[in-house]
C-alpha cells in the first residue's frame, strides 16, 4: 500500500520538490485534495508523503475506534 501511495504521490508531485500543492493534488490525488486543509495542519500550502501518511494512520484509527464504539452498543 506504501508503495502505491509514493507511486501516486510522486505522480502528482509535478515540480518533484517533494511536496504537494493543492492544484497539484487536484489531478491525481483528489482524496488527498479534498482533504488537503486538514492534512496541512501547519498551513504552509504544501502537504508531504509523511503529512499524508499521518494523517492516513490518523484517520483509520478513528474508524476503527468509531467501529469498536459501535460494536460495543
């Protein structure tokens, strides 16, 4: 799955500087777009492969944890 998010992200990353805007993830990686003010927390206009990452991990442990909750009910 690593791999393929690196593959898509450096797809993206059309000026290769390593980080992506918003215009550039608009065209091949529109989840990443969509979310792009939250995965870029810090507001630099720009988002990295680590920032995604993290905000992946961030976003399935919440899943999992809304899952769990309902299990529980």
């Amino acid at each position: 799955m690593k791999d393929k998010l690196v593959e898509r992200f450096n797809a993206a990353d059309t000026d290769h500087d390593g980080r992506l805007t918003k215009l550039e993830a608009d065209g091949k990686m529109p989840r990443v777009a969509k979310n792009f003010d939250a995965i870029d927390a810090q507001k630099r206009g720009y988002v990295t492969i680590e920032q995604i990452e993290a905000y992946t991990v961030q976003q399935l442990k919440k899943r999992r944890a809304r899952k769990s909750n309902a299990d529980d009910e």
